[in-house]
C-alpha cells in the first residue's frame, strides 16, 4: 500500500505556493497599516504644532503681528521637514480671553516629503492670553 501512495501525487511545495499567493495581499496590508499611521501622525503634528503656537501667541508681547510671528514660529518649531512643505498658520487674538491658532498640513503618500494627499489635516488649539 505505502508503495502506490508514494507514486501519486505529493503534496511537496504546496506550502510554497500557498505562501507567493499570500504575500501581495500581506504587502498590501502593511502599506495600509503603514498609510494609516502616517495619517494619524499628521493629525498629532497638527494638533501639537496648534496648541504650541496658541501658547506661544497668548504670551507674546508687542501687539498683534509680534503674537503672530511668535505663534507661527512656536508652530513651525517641533515639525519634521517632510511636513512644513504647504504649512497653512492661521494665528489670531480676536476672541476675548483667548488666543486661537489653527494649523494646517498636508497628509504624505507612502513617503513624507515626496508627495501628498489632496486633503488637508487641521489642528486648532486655543490659549488663555496672559497680558
């Protein structure tokens, strides 16, 4: 019996087939999982270049355009080069009692700094003014 089993057909290699079928689909999941965390950065970019710029905004002195200046600078600080291409700074005091900056960057495809995604991320973030 064990001689006519080992005439038919193996199953030698199957594992191997099994295993390049998979792969694009396993590669295909990475690079998603990879997009995705590249998306959720940004958003944590934009919200941290947002409240420091507020902060820096509400403490400044010397009227309005040094509150700016100090508050896109604060901003523009702690972010990674691939991110401050087409970096949107809306900075302004106008409410009362509070200092408002509203950061916006772009989403990278795949590689920051090469390119982009169409759609913009925003971060705002507002500071209590101290003067």
């Amino acid at each position: 019996m064990s001689g006519l089993r080992s005439r038919g057909r193996s199953d030698r290699g199957q594992t191997a087939i099994e295993f390049v079928g998979v792969t694009p689909l396993i590669i295909l999941l990475l690079v998603a999982l990879w997009q995705c965390a590249l998306i959720g950065y940004t958003f944590v970019l934009a919200g941290n270049a947002a409240d420091m710029g507020a902060r820096a905004g509400s403490g400044a002195e010397g009227g309005s355009q040094a509150q700016k200046r100090a508050c896109e600078q604060a901003a523009r600080e702690d972010l990674p080069v691939a991110w401050t291409e087409g970096v949107g700074y809306a900075c302004n005091g106008n409410e009362p009692g509070l200092y408002r900056a509203t950061i916006t960057l772009n989403v990278p495809v795949m590689v920051p700094g090469v390119l982009n995604f169409p759609f913009p991320v925003d971060g705002d973030a507002a500071s209590v003014k101290e003067n």
